[in-house]
C-alpha cells in the first residue's frame, strides 16, 4: 500500500496500468487509467453542481462519518436488503472513533438512542438533541451487509 502513491506519481497520466486488487483474500486483476487529481475533483464538483443541494443523496458529515440517505441504486451496490432502513455510512474517517469502533462504508446506522432514523437530517436532529440535552455520547444500532447489528457508542465532539 505504501508503494501506491509513489507508483501512481511515477506514471504518466493517461496512461493505462493494470494492478493487483486483493478482495476477501482473492486477487483480482484491473486496468485503471490514471488521471489527474485536479480533473477528478472539477468532476466531482460538477456531479454535485448537477444534483443540486436538495438530492435525495445528500452527504453529511458528521461524528467522522460521512452518510447518505438510503435509495435503490446504494442497496444494489452495498447488496442490503429492501427491508433494510436507516441512514449509509459511505466512508470513515480513519482517525475518528468511529474507525476505532470498526465501523465501515456499506453499514447502516438504524437507530439513535432507540429511536428509529430514515434518513440525515432525521439523524443529525436527534444528534443535535442530544447535545443539547448535554449528552456526551450517543448510542447507535448499526447493521452490517450481512444483516449482523451491533450497538456502537460514540462521543459527541
């Protein structure tokens, strides 16, 4: 992994290299093309301009997590069930403690403090409640891909 970075600067952009991909312990061969990074960032940016601020997707950051809402193209990809509700975790920052806690992009946060959540707003109002409640910390149920939930503690910063 430490050899990534170096590799992928050493390349010429535009070009097409194949690398090794190790998913639940098998290898799996793809061909990338690398890019710039300023030129991933302007498409990223026009994929948000594009869905405005009111998309049913919206991100949120918020605890180290970055959620979205729930729709029928995410439950494909992240292979969850349609009975499956609550809000996606679509990434972790690796130096909070939710990464401590092990949580991971693909889980679903269902409940706050036993109370049902149905999308990001839902959640970060009860979050928002909580703190004014002067809550320290907030207890979640979050399930995995697999159906398996967990309840998962973590501080209010």
């Amino acid at each position: 992994m430490r050899d990534l970075p170096r590799a992928v600067a050493d390349t010429a952009v535009g070009k097409e290299v194949e690398v090794v991909v190790i998913r639940k312990g098998a290898e799996e061969r793809k061909t990338v093309k690398i890019g710039r990074l300023e030129d991933g960032e302007k498409l990223q940016a026009s994929l948000k301009s594009e869905t405005g601020p009111e998309s049913k997707g919206v991100v949120q950051k918020t605890l180290g997590l970055q959620l979205t809402n729930l729709d029928d193209e995410l439950r494909k990809r992240h292979k969850l069930k349609d009975s499956v509700t609550g809000v996606l975790i679509t990434a972790v920052d690796p130096a909070s403690a939710a990464a401590d806690k092990r949580l991971k992009a693909g889980d679903v946060i269902v409940e706050v403090m036993y109370e049902p959540v149905n999308s990001t707003d839902d959640l970060q109002k009860r979050l928002d409640r909580l703190k004014k409640d002067g809550k320290k910390t907030a207890m979640m149920l979050v399930m995995n891909a697999q159906g398996d939930t967990q309840f998962v503690v973590l501080p209010l910063e």
